[in-house]
C-alpha cells in the first residue's frame, strides 16, 4: 500500500508540478505579453502627447505670430494693414481688437497728419504777417531815423536869414 500510495502521489505530483510548470510558462508568456503591450502603449501615448503638443502649440504660435508681424507693421506707421479672421473664436476676438485699435490709430495718425499740416499753413500765415510787419517797422524806423536826422541838422545849423540877422546885430 505504502509504496503504491507513494507512486500515485508521485504521479500526481509530477501531475501538478507539470501543470504548475506550464502554468508558470503561461504566466511568463503573458507577463512577457503584458510588458511589451505596456511599454507600446507607453510610447504611443508619449509620441501621441508630443505630436498633440506641437499641434497646439502649432495653432498658437502662428496666430500669434501673426499678430507678431502685424503689431511690427503698425509700430512703423503702417496702420492700413489689418489681420485675417481666424477660425478660434478667442483668437478671433483678440484679432477684431487688434484691427480696431488699428483703425484707431489709422484715423488718430490722419488727424494728426491734418492737425499738422493746418499748423504749419497757421504758421506760414503767421510768418507773412510778420514779415510785413517787421518791413512796415523798419520802414518807420527809417522814417524817424531820418526825421531825427533832419530835426538835429536844423538844430545845428540855424537858417540862412537867422544867420544873417544875428550878422547885422552884431555890427
């Protein structure tokens, strides 16, 4: 009994160990499976990531890039220039503000521009009324200059018949 009770558990052990040993192959197999999966799901969820990123960061930059160049253009005095509606509503909003701020400045240049050239037609006027009054000037001064002249002469020299009279007392 002993030793027929002894050959069926062996068998049975060897049974079990030859189950546990697939099992344990099986086990290894998925794992192996498991760790690949893990690690291409790893990187197709890294590269899906990165290429989402650069798309967003993509969809930012050349609106603002855009804005970029066109805030350049109106900082060198070309305020005609305006910015293309875009398709994101937020970036559609700033790109209405920007192109009324331009329009803003467009017709604040405009007015400065007539306010300038009205300034400088004031003072073109202003110079001429000058001018003439300056020559007017200069004519009186001419004037009194020889008025004062010939008053003094006159004063020096007294008239001929005065002259003459003074000779006459003196004798």
């Amino acid at each position: 009994i002993d030793i027929g009770f002894r050959e069926q558990v062996n068998t049975a052990l060897e049974r079990q160990r030859a189950v546990v040993g697939s099992m344990n192959s099986r086990i290894q197999s998925v794992h192996a499976q498991a760790l690949g999966l893990s690690i291409a799901l790893v990187l197709i969820t890294v590269l899906t990531g990165l290429a989402m990123g650069w798309l967003l960061i993509r969809g930012i930059a050349t609106p603002l890039s855009t804005l970029r160049q066109a805030a350049e253009t109106w900082g060198q005095g070309e305020f005609g220039h305006r910015i293309a509606a875009s398709k994101d509503a937020e970036l559609d909003g700033i790109t209405t503000t920007f192109n009324a701020m331009a329009e803003g400045l467009n017709e604040h240049a405009r007015a400065h521009e007539r306010t300038e050239r009205e300034l400088q037609a004031a003072v073109a006027e202003r110079t001429d009324e000058l001018s003439r009054a300056n020559q007017a000037l200069q004519h009186a001064d001419t004037v009194r200059r020889q008025f004062f002249a010939d008053v003094s002469h006159e004063l020096r020299t007294p008239p001929v018949s005065y002259t003459h009279l003074r000779a006459h007392e003196t004798r």
